[in-house]
C-alpha cells in the first residue's frame, strides 16, 4: 500500500490536505430500527409514522433484528470487528423533526469497530483507508421550509429509520480519494444488499471532514461539509473547501470549526452553524434498551451468507479470464454486471475459454453498455439473451464472421433479439475463408492495380491498406482478414 499525498500549493508553500469521511448508510429492511413502521421511501407524508417515531409519552423502542443482522454484515464486509456487546445511547437535542428530543445512536461502545476500504489512486496505486467505526442510529424527519411563506412543514416517515455511520479515519488525501472511498463503500453495500447506496433519495448521505495543515505539523481545525448527496457534488465540495481554507490560512486566518453546507446550483460551501462538541449532546445509555449482545454464531451464521465481494471477484476475473485491472474493475462495479458477464461466459463454447472471456468482457464494456446508454436501456431488460451474446463472440473466435460483421450482426441481434447464428444464415454473413475465393480476388485487384504495386514497392507502404480495402470491398467485408493480410503479403511483398 503505498502513501501518495495530496499538496496544494500556497504563496507560503505546500499544504497538505486531510480529508475524514462519515457516511450514513440507510439499512436496507422493511421496518424501522425502534418501531413496526414500515422504512419504505416516497410515501405520502406521515403515513409511516408509529408512535414512537411521533414521540408519544410512554412508548418503548423494541430493536429491529434484521437491522442488526444488516449492520454485522457490512462490519464484516468492511473488514471490521462485530463487537459482543455494543450499547445504544440517546443523543439530545431539540429539532422539530425529532419528536422524541433525542436520536437513539451508539456512542462509546458501537456494534463495529475497525475495518477497512482499499481504493485505488488516479495512477491504479492501491491505498488502504482505515475505518474508526460503524454504529448504528435513527434517521431524523424531513423538514421542508420552502413550500409555504411562513410555515415549516415537518414529514416524520423517515423518523427512526435505520441508519448505519460509518466513520474514516482522517486518511484521505484528495478529492479523489475521498470519491473513490464512497463509490468502494456504496459497491460494497450494494453487493451485501444492506444499503441500496441510492444517494439521490439520500440512502447515503456523505459528512466530509477537511483540513489543511503544512507537512510535518499536526493536523489542523477542520470544517465538516454535510450531508453531500452525490460522489460528484462530493469532489466538487471538498475542491472548493481547499480553496477557501488556502485562502484564509494564507492571509494568516484561522480556521474556525464548523458545519458547512454545499450549494451545487453556486458550487460552493456556506456555514450553518458552529460545531457542536460531543459533550454538547448529552450523550447517555438509553435505559429503555437493553445492551445489545451477539453471539459469535450469530455473527459466523450471517458471516456465511456473505457474497464475493468486489476486492476478491476483481482478483479472480483477472485471474481466470485475464482482464486488465481496469475491465475487471468495471465488471465487478455492480453485482448484476458481474453475474451477466459470468453468465455470458459460462455460455460460450469456445476452446480458448480465457480468450473468449476476454473478448466478452470487451464486447459487454463497449458494445453492449454503449448500446444500453443510447438506448437509454438497463441491464435486465436486454433485447437478447446472454447466450446470444456468448455465441455471437464464439462465431468471431472460430472464424465463422469477422469482428467488424460481428458488430452489423449486433445491431440486428438488438433489433430483433434472434439468435446471431441464425441470423448470419438469415443475412448470408459468413466470414468467406475459402483460400481460392481469396486468393483469386487478391489475384485479380494485383493485376487490375500494377502501378499501386510498383508504388507500394517503391515505399509507398500505405498503399497495402488500399489493397486490404479493394479486397474486402470486392466480397462485401466478408473475406477473413487474417488470410487476405498473409495471401497479399506473399504476393507484393
Ligand atoms: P465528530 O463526531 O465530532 O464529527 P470525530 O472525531 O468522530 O468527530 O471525527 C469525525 C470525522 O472527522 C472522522 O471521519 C475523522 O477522520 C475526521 N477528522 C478528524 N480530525 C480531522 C482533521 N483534522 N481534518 C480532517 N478530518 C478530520
Ligand atoms: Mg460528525
């Protein structure tokens, strides 16, 4: 793992940038984490509210088991330690969206600690960044003060939905790595299927921790950037936080610290209030529950339904299909993609099983998802089977078409969704390989064309393309290049 640091330079010099990330991820499970209310997003306003989530007197919070499973899951997906025993806290402060005056988090003893997520920086180099923890808590309501003059309106579905923080360590150096560190986090969830990572629904919300300190000084006061709802307005917030720290720290300022909010229609951050210290929240074990116990079988019962995860599965299809870093990297971006392209693979019937996955993963990467953005078309609604895209890559690997009559014969298959055997049939497509047929082509184009071909000997040498061309257009593209190369190179040279 290598350590590959972020400068911005200054009038005074080089700052080096320090960037710690919280995320909260909304479990995915079909009632909150306290109450039997149903978690389900874009309801009608306050039809999923019980009495707890209202703040009713009297009422006790009974734990959501399935949100625990879901925490252990992505504790253990981010290489973290399930803790035996973690304890639930109320953390105090007034808000209208609150009804209760309290959100019931984890505080001293949450249910992960430690972990990891490996990102790669702009240059392939792998880094590591290590997670401080994972705790569980409730969601707050939604409070929308724009729809009328002088009222606020409150929405209380999303009050005690459950939510996971996962919280960095401050070892990000650049806007970079603080995106690549949310997109490995939100695959990783998504893969685990504990957090759908919809960051426009705000499934995942991002609170961005920045500071700027010289090289060998400690770190210095940071300014948070909250709830930040996209991987790009993320880059765009951290950019513009630099900036506004360089320029105060240069004009011998201080940093003050405090939470900030990003404006994507401007592109820049503003405060919204000052900071508030953890002793502010009155931080106490909630009497009304219990501490939360797990069995080590528990944990090793949800350890075992655990799927590949995208680290591993990007090493084996390098392995076994000999991607490029960089193809296995997008195949194993989503779960679906991955499973597609094995499913494609295991389907074909060619002999070089690792040139064929290769070709595959090329076919799928530029031809298939570039039709599916045109298209504007998803993964599980292809027009064709992934068979059909095995075999039409395994007509290519025997010679039956060439890879340019491979691509016509794509679009029809897109069209139609018919077999490409049968289409070739259908459109008389096949590759011509007969060595007679070509060389009587090649043979004829020569004749037809001796001052190209005393040209071409003199050191005109682009003229060869001309003579590949006249071929291929002579037989309508379907003349085998490999033969048409090596029979031309015999006779001119
Ligand atoms: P709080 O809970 O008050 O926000 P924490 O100490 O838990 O404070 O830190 C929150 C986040 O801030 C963590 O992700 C941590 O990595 C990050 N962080 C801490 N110190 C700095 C710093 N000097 N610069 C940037 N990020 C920091
Ligand atoms: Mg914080």
């Amino acid at each position: 793992m290598s350590e590959n640091n972020y400068f911005v330079e200054g009038k005074t010099g080089l700052w080096e940038v320090v960037i710690g990330l919280e995320v909260h991820a909304q479990i995915s499970s079909k009632a909150k984490l306290f109450s039997g209310a149903s978690a389900e997003f874009g309801a009608d306003p306050n039809t999923h509210v019980d009495y707890l989530d209202a703040g009713l007197p009297g009422i006790l919070p009974v734990i959501n088991q399935r949100c625990v499973d879901q925490a252990i899951k992505t504790g253990l997906g981010i290489n973290g330690n399930v803790q035996p025993i973690s304890v639930f806290d109320r953390k105090n402060y007034f808000y209208a969206d609150l009804p209760l005056g309290y959100q019931i988090s984890q505080f001293e003893r949450p249910i992960v600690l430690g972990g990891y997520i490996d990102i790669n920086l702009e240059d392939g180099t792998p880094k590591r960044i290590n997670v401080t923890r994972l705790h569980m808590e409730q969601d707050a309501g939604k409070s929308t003060h724009d729809l009328h003059p002088s009222l606020s309106y409150i929405d209380l579905n999303r009050a005690g939905v459950a939510l996971m923080e996962i919280v960095s360590e401050p070892e990000m150096r650049s806007p970079h790595e603080a995106q690549a560190y949310v997109k490995k986090l939100r695959t990783i969830v998504r893969y685990l299927g504990t957090c759908d990572g919809n960051m426009e629904q705000g499934s995942m919300r991002v609170d961005a921790n920045i500071s700027l300190h010289k090289p060998g000084t400690p770190f210095a006061t940071r300014a948070e950037i909250k709830n930040v709802n996209s991987i790009r307005f993320l880059g765009q917030a951290i950019e513009y936080e630099i900036q506004r720290q360089l320029e105060i720290l240069e004009s011998g300022g201080e940093i003050v610290q405090e939470t900030r909010l990003f404006d994507p229609s401007k592109g820049e951050t503003r405060s919204m209030r000052s900071k508030e210290d953890a002793h502010d929240y009155r931080y106490f074990p909630d009497p009304d529950l219990k501490p939360l116990v797990l069995t080590t079988d528990r944990i090793a019962t949800i350890k075992a339904t655990m799927p590949e995860l995208p680290d591993i599965k990007k090493e084996r299809f390098m392995a076994d299909y000999s991607l490029s870093p960089y193809d296995a990297d997008i195949l194993v971006s989503e779960i679906e993609i991955a499973a597609y392209y094995e499913s494609v693979v295991k389907a074909s019937t060619a002999t070089d099983t690792k040139a064929a996955a290769k070709t595959m993963a090329n076919w799928l990467i530029v031809e298939v998802f570039g039709a599916m953005n045109r298209e504007g078309v998803a993964l599980d609604a292809l027009p064709f089977k992934p068979e059909h895209l095995a075999k039409l890559v395994d007509l290519i690997m025997d010679g039956t078409i060439s890879g340019k009559i491979a691509k016509d014969i794509f679009a029809k298959m897109w069209e139609s969704g018919k077999a490409p055997d049968a289409l070739v049939d259908e459109l008389g497509l096949k590759q011509i390989s007969d060595t007679s047929v070509i060389e009587k082509v090649v043979d004829d184009i020569i004749a037809a064309n001796m001052d190209k071909v005393e040209a071409y000997k003199g050191g005109k040498v682009q003229l060869f393309g001309f003579f590949v061309g006249s071929v291929m257009k002579a037989l309508e593209g379907k003349a085998n290049p490999g033969m048409v190369n090596n029979y031309l190179k015999k006779k001119i040279g």
